[in-house]
C-alpha cells in the first residue's frame, strides 16, 4: 500500500497536537519564533496550524499576550467524520468495546427517518475510547441489505470504513441532530460518569450517494469532553 506523503502544515499541526496534550489548560505555549526553529518550518506554517487548531478548540489567542491551550473538548465538526478519525486527528488512541451486535425488529424512529425499509435491521451498541477513556456510546441501526453478513466482521472498529471497504455502501449524506441530555445511570456507569452530567445526543441519519438508506445512529458524548462546531455565513438578500 502506498503511503500518502504529509505536507509541511500537516507534520507542524500533529506536533502541536501533541505539544497541546503536554501542557495544562490555559497555559501559554512557546512563541512563533520558538516553535518554528523547533518545528523546522516557516512562521506562514506554524500560524497556519496554530489557525486550525483555534478553529478546532484546542487553542486561543489574547492580543499582545500570546496563544494559550483551551480547556479541551473535542469539537465535532459539521462534516461526515467517524469517532476512529475524530480521536486520531486529536492524537488519541481510538479503541471499541462491543457490547451488542444483534438482529433486532426495525424502531419506529429508524422507520420514520429511513422511509421504506424491511422489517429487522441489525443493532450495533459499543462503547468507544479515547486512550482508554469511554468517549461516547454508540447505538447504530444499519440497514441489513448493505451488509447482509455484517455481524461476522470485527466491529471494533470504523462502521464506515468496514461498509465501504467491504460492502461498497458508505454514508455519503447525513441529517443531524443534537440535544442536551443527562447521562442515566446505565449510561452513566459505561461512561464512568455521575448520573444526571450533561452529555450531548447526536442523531444521525446516513445515506449512500444513491440515496439509500445505510445508518441510524445514537451517540452519546460526555458534554465535558466534546462540543459542537460549525461554520455559518451570512446569506445574501
């Protein structure tokens, strides 16, 4: 397999993912000068991954004092992302805890979102980690004709990379939503959370490109550990 070279802004932004993860929040990091000789790269480079990384949360900047870690969540982005890319594009360590994975009787919600769908649909529900630490927890419908012998596959890993790699059916388009909610007591002991803290709910429903319907998924996040992110503009009269 051939391995796609990484540019120069993609190196400096792992490196100050990684400087990030060292330092406590609100603790200032070197300056330009200091991380660019360190880097070995161009002051354009490192303003423009120090850029990202505000944009992604991990950073903020105060005029005349410097750039500072922010107290860190892991922003989701309003992009078709897995939870495997998310923790590695943050320098974590992805890992999965299956808990589930059955044939069960199609819910109402799935029925209403998908349309027309057969009458069982295949339940994935897993835990995943973050470097050890339970992130979120993942209750996904798949549509059973996308992959018919899905449950004989390892499911530790990226759903969406096993659906495409495999089945050629990715989810190509996607609606959200997100509410606030807090952790019952069964969520909150897989989450190694208190029960009643805040986490956000994210519903999400996937399509391929052709319009048809592959994914229904639930995801609860720890509120202190993710937020939301998303780029609006104003709309011409």
């Amino acid at each position: 397999m051939t391995k796609v070279k990484q540019t120069k802004k993609q190196v400096t932004t792992r490196a100050l993912i990684k400087l990030v993860s060292e330092l406590k929040p609100h603790e200032k990091i070197p300056s330009e000068r200091e991380l660019s000789e360190d880097f070995g790269v161009s002051r354009m480079t490192l303003r423009e991954a120090i850029s990202d990384l505000q944009d992604d949360g991990l950073l903020y900047s105060i005029p005349g004092s410097g750039t500072f870690v922010r107290e860190q969540r892991i922003p989701k982005r309003a992009h078709l992302t897995s939870f495997t890319e998310d923790m590695e594009q943050r320098g974590l360590v992805p890992t999965t805890q299956v808990l589930q994975a059955e044939v069960v009787p199609t819910p109402q919600a799935v029925r209403d979102a998908w349309g027309h769908v057969g009458d069982r649909v295949f339940r994935i529900y897993r835990v995943r980690l973050g470097s050890g630490r339970p992130m979120c927890i993942e209750e996904a419908f798949i549509e059973i004709s996308v992959a018919p012998d899905l449950l004989a596959h390892d499911l530790t890993g990226s759903l969406y990379a096993l659906l495409r790699e495999n089945y050629g059916r990715g989810v190509d388009k996607a609606t959200h939503s997100v509410a606030a909610v807090a952790l019952s007591p069964g969520l909150a002991t897989l989450l190694d959370d208190e029960v009643g803290a805040p986490a956000l709910e994210f519903t999400q429903v996937g399509f391929d490109a052709g319009g048809r319907p592959v994914e229904y998924c639930i995801s609860t996040k720890k509120a202190d550990v993710f937020s939301v992110f998303y780029e609006v503009q104003h709309k011409a009269e």
